[in-house]
C-alpha cells in the first residue's frame, strides 16, 4: 500500500474516533479472547456513535477534513487496486481501459478537427467518406482491435458501420 492511500485510511480513522477509543483500542489484549472479542464489538459501536455524531455536526474539523477531489478514473483504481482480490482487480483495469478508450476517442476527435483545419482539401468529401481513404486507414491501422471497436461504437467511423450494413 502506497503512503498516500496509507496517509487516506489514518486521516478518516483520525477524524471519525476519540482518544477514549483509542485507549480502549491499547487496552484491549490484556483481556481474553472472549473479552476481546466483546471489547472489538463495542469500540466499533462507539466508532459508529461517533461518526454519527460527527456527520450531524453542520461545521467541518480543519486539521482532519477531506477535500474533494477532481474524478480521475485512473488514479482510483490504482488507490482501490491493493484492497481487491484479483478479480476485483482485473475488472477494474476493464474499467479503467474503457475510460482510456473514451478519452482516446476523444482526443483523435480533436486531432481530426485540427486536421481538418491544416488540410481541408483531404477533407473536403468527409473523412471516411470513401472506402480507399487512405488517411482514415493509416489512423485506423494506428489502433488496437479494442480501441477500434471502441472508436466505432461512439461513431467514430460511419463508413465501417455503412460497410457492416451493406454486406
């Protein structure tokens, strides 16, 4: 586990206990296992009390608060990776990967449109217009069979679903 999801869990533990649970958490293997048993169950108990009490608080503790952060689909599933079990984790690489491909699209959107400004006479019939395109092949060529099945799905691509539809 990285420090930084480490420094996460410590920051909520902090903000949602007291120092009285606390103690009772140091206190708790000089009893039997019976009573830590029962001791666990009531510093959760007073774990959950607290946080209670502190969500219904309207004012915010600055030394422990949490910020919001910007989503970044990334980022969170490599801070999630180190509790998942291997499914877990190869589902959230799928995910992970869809967004990649989302944002991919979208970033060959944009180089299309820049394109089309810096040569408009390739681009005077529409872009993929004609089957022999050879610029819309070369790019196409430049992606994996995923990332082109992904670029086609959000309409990247009329003329292969025109192609698909004709045959």
């Amino acid at each position: 586990m990285e420090t930084n999801e480490h420094d996460k869990i410590i920051a909520f533990d902090t903000l949602y206990t007291n120092n009285h649970i606390q103690m009772l958490k140091i206190v708790m293997p000089y009893f039997d296992k019976q009573m830590q048993g029962k001791l666990a169950v009531y510093i959760k108990y007073l774990e959950f009390r607290h946080t209670l009490d502190q969500c219904s608080h309207s004012h915010e503790l600055s030394g422990c608060s949490f910020h919001k952060e910007e989503f970044n689909i990334n980022k969170l599933c490599s801070e999630l990776s180190p509790f998942c079990s291997g499914a877990e984790k190869e589902k959230l690489e799928r995910i992970a990967g869809i967004f990649r491909s989302i944002e991919m699209y979208k970033e060959m959107s944009r180089t299309m449109e820049v394109m089309k400004d810096f040569a408009p006479d390739l681009f005077a019939d529409g872009l993929g217009s004609q089957p022999d395109n050879n610029m819309m092949d070369m790019l196409m060529g430049m992606l994996s069979p995923e990332q082109k099945s992904m670029f086609e799905m959000f309409g990247g691509s009329n003329t292969h679903e025109s192609d698909r539809l004709d045959e």
